[in-house]
C-alpha cells in the first residue's frame, strides 16, 4: 500500500513539474476544428514610442475571415476627420500585399476570400492615413 501511495505521488509531482507530453495541446496557431473552421488566432504588435499596442484576433470560417483589433491605452476607431490626433484613426488591412480595405471599427469582417494560403497585414493608420507605426501581420489558409 504504501509503494503504491509513493508511485501515485511520484507521478503526480512528475506530472506537475514537466507536464505530460501526450497531452500537450498544439500551439494556437495550428488548432483547427471540422468544416474549414480555426479557432480564435491572436497576434500583439506594440510601439514603445507612441504608447500604444495593438491585439488582432482573427477567425477563419468558409471565405470569410473575421477579425478584431483591440489597441490600447486609450485609442478611438474614427475617420470623421482627417485631422491627425494621437489616440484615434483607422485600420488598413492588406491582403497578399494588396489594400484590401480601411475599417473605422475594431471589429471587421474580409468577404470572399479566394481559397488558399494567404497574408494578411493590419496597419494602424491616424485619421489622416499616417501611420502609428504599429502593424501586425499573420498567415491564414482558406
């Protein structure tokens, strides 16, 4: 009884200190699930100059990629103006190196696209289209 209290123990402080590698999960970025669906990707940016970062999380489902920028401390999506204010603008987001669209919103859906590997880079931009100098970019497969 007690050898077999000692192996339980021995095992269980194994396991807590080095994990067990059967069931490791794969990291993030190659989880997948049934019907062309990945699981909620994110990705961080920042710029230590500007105060600011950024964090995309991004969803693959069909054609469709939905994505979410969330950049604090304190940044507004808006274009209204052009004017250039620290702590607001938009979203540039490119598509295998092409301008897909600008988004004035932190959450944004990409329509239609092709299938295939591709790469997407989201840009943060001022309400004049300067860049913050932050960008993110990431690979998805359709």
């Amino acid at each position: 009884m007690k050898k077999n209290l000692i192996l339980i123990l021995i095992c269980l402080f194994t396991v807590t200190l080095g994990g067990c590698k059967e069931d490791q999960q794969k990291p993030e970025s190659e989880v997948s699930s049934p019907g062309g669906v990945m699981e909620v990707l994110s990705h961080q940016s920042g710029s230590k100059q500007k105060g600011l970062s950024m964090t995309v999380h991004h969803r693959v489902k069909g054609s469709n990629i939905y994505m979410e920028c969330i950049v604090t401390p304190d940044f507004h999506f808006q274009s209204e103006e052009n004017k250039k204010k620290h702590g607001e603008g938009q979203v540039a987001v490119f598509l295998d190196g092409k301008r897909f669209d600008t988004f004035t919103s932190g959450a944004f859906i990409l329509k239609g696209i092709p299938e295939g590997m591709h790469e997407i880079k989201v840009l943060l931009l001022h309400n004049d289209e300067s860049e913050y100098g932050i960008e993110e970019i990431f690979r998805v497969e359709i």
